[in-house]
C-alpha cells in the first residue's frame, strides 16, 4: 500500500531544520506504525543549496538522538508541491507568509506553522534558524521539532485511522 497522505517540511535553505523535521517526522512515524499511510519530505524556498546533504551540524545533532539525515538532499519548494502534498509545514511564520502567497487559492488551508502541533507552546511559536548561532542550537531545534512531531502524530493517527 502506497502512503495515502503527504507531509512536506519546509524552512529556508533545506539544509537545517527542514531535513530535521523531515528525519524526525520519519522515525515517529515507523515508530507509531503510521509510515505506510504517511509521506514525508522537505523542501527550502530558497535555491541556495539544491542537491547538498542537510549541514553536518544537523546530522551530527540528529545522529546522537538516532535519526539518520545522511541521504536527504535539499531542493527548492516547487509550485506542484501546493498539489502534491497535504500538509505543507512551516519552521517560521515567514515561511508560511511566502507560501501562501504562491499557493493557489483553494489549497492555501494545507499550510501550517509546524510548531503549531506542539501541545506546550502557544501558537504561532517558530523553530529557530540555527545556521549562525552555537551547536546548542541544532540540540534545541531538535527539542522543538520533536515536540511538534508529537502533536502532529496524534492529529495524523486521528485522521488516518478508522475509529475503534
């Protein structure tokens, strides 16, 4: 059975917190016996590093916690990604902001600010961009996006799982 209901991660570069999301995402997913029902990618809206691996920071931080990044590769958000996925998540309201400006109208209610998942933050509540700041900051982009990933969770297994 091919996964019925996609997920695309966005952040600006494709690099850090998106390829994060995107890895996190994955292995609660298997965890929560949810991966063949769900797709999950990522994408940057910016072209700066089309075809690079996420940043060895975010691997590096990643890895410690048991999620493997090393395969993914960035790519710029493109206009039939609106279509293609269901979920289009953002790491800062920027990013929801440009989004919905490029999107088609009818579609625009499939974006979201990821951290808006989280059940202890208020919404509207952004992912950091660790680019230029300390290593900590990879550790405390994964603290966010994992508990975004657990809130996202439970909304996708209520959605995609039969009652009963």
């Amino acid at each position: 059975m091919s996964a019925s209901f996609k997920v695309l991660m966005v952040c600006t570069g494709n690099i850090c917190r998106s390829p994060t999301a995107e890895g996190v995402l994955r292995r609660k997913l298997a965890d929560a016996g949810l991966d063949r029902l769900v797709q999950v990618q990522s994408a940057g809206m910016v072209d700066y590093h089309s075809g690079s691996p996420p940043d060895l920071r975010a691997q590096q931080a990643a890895a410690r916690r048991g999620y493997d990044l090393s395969r993914q590769r960035a790519r710029k958000l493109r206009g039939n990604d609106f279509e293609r996925f269901d979920l289009l998540l953002g790491m800062e309201a920027e990013h929801v902001e440009l989004m919905v400006e490029m999107c088609p109208g009818s579609l625009s209610n499939r974006i979201r600010l990821l951290m808006d998942y989280s059940p202890r933050r208020p919404r509207g509540t952004e992912v950091p961009d660790p680019y230029y700041g300390a290593p900590t900051g990879f550790e405390r982009v994964l603290d966010l996006i994992e508990e975004a990933c657990d809130g996202l969770i439970n909304d996708l297994r209520a959605r995609l799982t039969p009652p009963g």
